[in-house]
C-alpha cells in the first residue's frame, strides 16, 4: 500500500516531511544517479551555501535517506521495499513470517524516524540528528 506523494519537489522545497519523505524514496534511483527527476536542473550556487555541482545535490538527499533507512535495520529494507520496490504488505508478511499489522508498522515507524531527519541545513553543515532508531523506537 504505497502512498503516492506529490509529483514533484525542487531541491529547495525538501524539508524532510513524510510526504517530501516519500517523494525522494520514490525516487531514488534517479537521485542516486545524479539526477533531480523529473529531469529538474536547479540553478545551483545561488543563495547562501558552497556552490555545487547539478549532480550532488540528488546524490547527497539519497546517500542521507539511505543512511537513515540502514539505521533502521530490517524496518528500513521493509520500507524500501514498499516505497521503492513497490513490493507489497501482504506480500512481505509471507516473506518475514509476520502478520500485515506487524509490517505496516513497522514501514510507519521507519518512515517516521526517517522522516524526522535532518533540515534542509545538513546539506550545507554535514550535521546529522544523533538520535539512534531505538531511542526513537522507545520515544514513540
């Protein structure tokens, strides 16, 4: 069950909420070659901040994405495999050997502590939350 978020969002817009979540995991692949879909090149160097080639700023919100979902251990694969892989619930509770509530929560709580990132400001400071995904899993 995989929530279709919005169509598009500029390298500037991505404050790292649920919805901006989604869009960059379903859109992973492009980023992590480089490319901002659909086929967005974004006027970089302007603003405040070290100018950039148009190929790192993609690379960098999916190597950050991707870092957060690795801290998730099995929660993060079962969340890219939904919103990536469009596999399905029912169909990962086979694989696991779960019930389906089980892997909806566990896609949600994923999703969250992913989402619960970084700002906008990582990018520019290289400073990451320090929040373990346990101690967000007791939190919650």
């Amino acid at each position: 069950m995989t929530t279709v978020a919005k169509e598009f969002y500029s390298p500037g817009e991505i404050r790292f909420t649920v919805k901006q979540t989604l869009w960059v995991l379903q859109n992973l692949d492009s980023l992590r070659e480089g490319v901002w879909p659909p086929d967005f090149l974004e006027v970089m160097g302007r603003g405040r901040g070290p100018r950039r080639a148009p190929f790192e700023t993609p690379i960098f919100y999916a190597a950050e994405i991707q870092l957060r979902m690795e801290k998730c251990g099995i929660d993060g694969l079962i969340l890219m495999a939904i919103e990536c892989w469009g596999m399905t619930i029912d169909s990962l509770a086979a694989y696991f050997q779960m019930p389906e509530w089980s892997i909806w929560k566990r896609r949600k709580r994923a999703l969250g502590y992913v989402a619960s990132g970084p700002s906008r400001r990582w990018l520019d400071s290289k400073k990451r939350t320090a929040e373990s995904y346990e101690d967000y899993k007791r939190r919650k």
